[in-house]
C-alpha cells in the first residue's frame, strides 16, 4: 500500500499558484525526495501533507486517512520536522524532547526514556541539561529532528533538513537520517540540494513553479535528458564564443560555457554522432580542443535542462 | 456497552486530554520565567516603579480631586488594572515568537487540540499576572493601602482584574496572530493598551478631563472595571460588576472565536 498518496493538488494564495495539479503516489518504507529551487512549491506540499494547510482542490491520503477528513488520525502517525528547528530556546534539550513526547500522550516514564535513547542516538547526551539556546545550528537541527520522531512515527516528514549547516553538520544529519532509514519508517524530505536527493532518497519528484516536471530514481531521471553529456575544452587563448557558436545546435538542450575553465558541456543523444561531429566543425573553425569525452549527466544538469536554472550547490 | 456510553468515554478521555494538554503548555511557557529571572525581576520592577512614582509625583496634585482619604487608596486599583493590561500583552508577544520560530507548527502537527496552545498561552499569562498582582497589594500595602471593603471583598477584586486581564488576553492573542512578527507586535500593543489605560478612570478621577474624552473614558472597560474595583477594594459594595462582567464575558466569547479562527487560518 502507498503510505501517501497525493491526487491533483492545488493551492493558491491570493495572485500566486504555490501548487498547480500535483499528483504523486509514495510507497511504504521508501524514501522519497522533493527536489525544487527556492519557491517551488516543496514547502507547501509538505504543510498540505501534514494537516497544516488545507489544498484548494484535490485531495491527499496519509498512511490511508484523508488530511482534511481526519486530521487527527493522521497527525498521530506522524512527524514534522519544518524549516526552522522548532525547538523552545528555554528548556533544556531533554525538557524539550519530554514535553513533545508528553503532548502525544506518552506516560511520563516513557517520555523519560524515549527522551535518554533519542539523546543518545542524536549524540546529544552530553547536552542534555543545557537550555536549547546555548545549541549550535547543527544541534538544534538534530534535537528538531529527534522531536520529530519521539513516537517512532510511520511517516516521518523533514522541510530541507540541513539548509544552513555546514558540510559537517550536514554529514551527521546525514547518518542520523540513514538510521531511520534502516528502521523502515517512511521518509518524505524536500531539499535544494542534489546530491542529498541522490545521497537518501529511492526516488526522486523535481517540483518546480508548483509543478511536478519529472519524477523518478536518480538514475532514470539522468536519462530522461538523453543519457549523455558531452564536454569539451579548448586552450586559454582560444576564441570560447566561436567554439559555443559552431556547435550549439549539436546539443539536444542547452549547452553551459563556462569562460574559467574554457569549457562547454551540454546533454547529447547517445546514439548520435555529436562527438565526431564537434570534432569535425571545431577543426573547420580551426579552434583547437584541449580535451573531450562524452559521460553520464550528473543531477545538477538533469535539474538544469528541466527547470533552466541552477540547484543550490 | 451502549454506544452513547461509548461516546461519553469518548469524550470525557478527549476532554481529559485536553486539559492534560494546556496544562503541560502552560508549564511550557512559565518556565520561561524560571530559565530568565531577569525577565521576571524587570517586568515586575516597572509597575513597581509606576506605583511609587504616580503616588509620589501626582499624588500631592491629584488627591485633592479624588475625594478619598489619600491617593493612595485611589490609586492601587488603577495599578492593579494597568498591571493586568501590560501583562496581558505578554500573550501576544510570546505566540509572534512561537510563530516566527515554527514552533506553533510543531504544535499544529501533533495530535493535539487546536484551541490548546491559544489556552496554554493565555493560562500562563494568568498565572504570571496573578504573581504580579499580588506583588502590587503587598507594595500598596507598605505605602498605606488597606482593603477597607473587608477580606472577602478584597479577594473578589483580584479576581476580577485577573478575569479582566484574562480577557485581554485573547485581545492580545488575536492581535499576535494576525501581526506575527514579534516585534512589531511589541510595538502595537502599546497603540490600544496606553489610550485605555490612561483615558480612563485608573488614576484620575473621569471628571477632571475636557467633556468629548469624558465621554470616552466613562464608558470604556477599563473605567467600569476600575470603579468596580474601587466599590470592592474599598466599599465592601458590588457597584459596577454586573457591568465589569459584562464586558469581560463579551471580551472573551468575541475575542476567542476571533483568536482560535486566526490560529486556524495561519500557513
């Protein structure tokens, strides 16, 4: 059975169309990425999906209940880590895990050690008694996240989990996220980032405008822009806007110049000639190649070629 | 088991649970106060202030106006209700801060009734503001204040201003859902809550003022509440409850359907 299922969504606030027609089906136990720039929709989803917004039209199950039919069913199978980390600068990192896992009714006892274990498992414990302001950024997100999933819940929902931490911070997130993996819950997250799609998810939706433009694993989505990427450079005192002038319309998209590194790459059909035929018009252009070679696209430029703009890097 | 005996338990679990809810809130958001005493010492230092500076700079001027024996005795009630307003606009404040933080989104997300973090919200201030009250009777207390009404009247005018400042607080959660960002909404309060305290009778007798702000200044909450403050602290009498009662009771039903739609309509 699907753990969520989202049947042409829309929403709408005043002139701006946050949702347009959004369809998609999430397996139980699989990890699930929305990937988008900035704006795109992912947020208002996610709020949708978790009962804090209601769609204009269409309609949403979660593990099996209506969002707007039964809210409350829904929000006690599952956990919300939003975009900033919700935690109460006041209470101590313990105090602010028992308080939500008091406020979903869990006894007192088990609060406690549902609490010890999360702190333990977040690496945490050492942080315990201090109150959430004297927390680094990579800490509260990791103490959000811990009160996300204080109940175990079936369905976990995380709205860009790192945004704003450093490579590091980002890492442990990271390995916290791949044990709750491991654990079987299902795990919905939004982010701007590729190679944290291509990192934790199975499958992947590229949102963008409101819209969903593609859908799919890491894998299928590279091919969906013609299974190859062709680049090449030429030397530094070469003419880089003659090189991109000759062989544009050899590229199936739009082909990126980089003038630094004097290099153009753009996706390609495989089974064409591209290669030799670049060759063939650079040497008549008399533009000498510093180097060549066809590879697979990466997800940056399956994210460029769908949506004509750069993912945050 | 008859299904309405079903239904009752139902509903007594999910009423039990509600309470249980706003309770463990409210703990939430006093222990604020316990983790920053600052905030407690400096809130409580300003009405302090407000309370020996009126009844020392004005209260030579005004006592001559009043007709009771010392301003003093004029005076508390007015400060009690002043305490309970400012007090209240601490309700707002603290939601802007729990909406700009997300926490009012982890709140949403859990299974937990809607209505309950406006409540725990509003219960803490109760409780701080009744703190704050009492600290007040005890100053007054120093500087000659007696409850010439008797014990029991006495007791009942706290209640009241602590009801009227109650009340208030739905005005100020209102207020703080729809402005939201914390700051700005520290500075609107002060817009509503200066004009009806100070155009009113809390420190000055309604007569002394021109005759269109009169106007104003008697019938407004706030006088009514004061004068029936007064007619309690001072009197022994029930003078100006019904009507003080009144307004609290329209206050709360008006301003908690509007507070609870306004929770209801964030995104």
């Amino acid at each position: 059975m699907d753990a969520i299922t989202v049947n042409n969504v829309s929403k709408r606030f005043g002139d701006v169309r946050a949702l347009r027609h959004v369809s998609l089906s999430i397996p139980e136990g699989k990890v699930y990425a929305l990937l988008g720039p900035n704006g795109a929709g992912k947020t208002t989803l996610i709020k949708i999906l978790t009962t804090l917004l209601a769609p204009d039209s269409g309609s949403v199950a979660v593990g099996g209940y209506d969002v707007v039919e039964n809210p409350r069913q829904v929000r006690r199978i599952i956990g919300l880590a939003g975009q900033f980390a919700a935690i109460d600068d006041h209470l101590t990192g313990r105090e602010n895990l028992e308080m939500v896992a008091r406020l979903y009714h869990l006894s007192r006892r088990q609060a406690r050690e549902r609490a010890r274990s999360i702190l333990e498992q977040l690496d945490l414990a050492g942080a315990a008694n201090r109150t959430g302001r004297t927390y680094s950024g990579g800490m509260r997100r990791r103490l959000d996240l811990g009160a996300s999933f204080i109940t175990s819940p079936r369905i976990l929902f995380l709205d860009e989990p790192t945004t704003g931490l450093d490579p590091r911070g980002r890492a442990e997130l990271w390995q916290v996220i791949r044990g709750l993996i491991l654990e079987g819950t299902t795990l919905q997250l939004t982010t701007q980032n590729l190679e944290e799609a291509e990192e934790l998810a199975d499958r992947i939706a590229i949102i963008d405008h409101g819209q969903v433009i593609a859908e799919g694993t890491a894998a299928e989505l590279k091919d969906r822009i013609g299974g190859s990427v062709l680049e090449f450079r030429i030397p530094s005192d070469g003419n880089l806007e003659k090189a991109m002038a000759a062989t544009s319309d050899l590229f199936t998209g739009q082909a990126e110049a980089d003038a630094a590194v004097m290099r153009i790459s753009g996706a390609v059909d495989s089974t064409s000639q591209a290669l030799k035929e670049v060759v063939r018009r650079l040497d008549r252009e008399q533009i000498r190649i510093a180097d060549i070679h066809l590879r697979r696209p990466t997800l940056n430029e399956v994210f460029l070629a769908l949506t004509g703009k750069e993912a945050e890097e | 088991m008859t299904k309405g005996s079903y239904m009752s338990t139902r509903m007594h679990a999910r009423v039990k649970n509600n309470i249980f809810d706003v309770l463990m809130l409210t703990r939430r958001n006093l222990k604020r106060y316990i983790r920053i005493p600052q905030l407690l010492v400096f809130s409580t230092v300003q009405p302090v202030m407000f309370l020996l500076l009126f009844n020392y700079v004005f209260g030579g001027a005004i006592s001559i106006s009043t007709g009771t024996g010392s301003y003093i005795e004029f005076l508390l009630p007015g400060i009690l209700m002043q305490v309970a307003l400012f007090g209240s606009t601490a309700t707002s404040v603290g939601l802007a801060d729990d909406l700009s933080k997300g926490m009012v989104d982890r709140f949403r997300s859990l299974p937990i009734a809607r209505s309950s973090v406006l409540a725990g919200r509003t219960s803490a201030d109760l409780i701080r503001n009744l703190f704050v009250v009492l600290l007040m009777v005890g100053v007054g207390t120093l500087l000659g204040f007696r409850f010439q009404g008797g014990f029991f009247h006495g007791v009942a005018a706290l209640v009241l201003v602590l009801l009227f400042g109650y009340s208030f607080s739905w005005i100020s959660a209102t207020i703080g859902l729809t402005v939201r960002d914390p700051e700005t909404v520290q500075v609107a309060s002060f817009i509503w809550i200066f004009p009806l305290v100070f155009a009113s009778g809390a420190f000055v007798p309604v007569q002394t003022m021109p005759s269109w702000l009169q106007d104003f200044a008697a019938h407004q909450p706030v006088t009514v509440t004061v004068d029936a403050l007064r007619s309690l602290m001072l009197y022994g009498t029930t003078d100006y409850i019904g009507q003080a009662l009144l307004w609290i009771a329209g206050i709360l039903i008006v301003f908690i359907l509007l507070a609870v739609r306004a929770y209801k309509r964030i995104t």
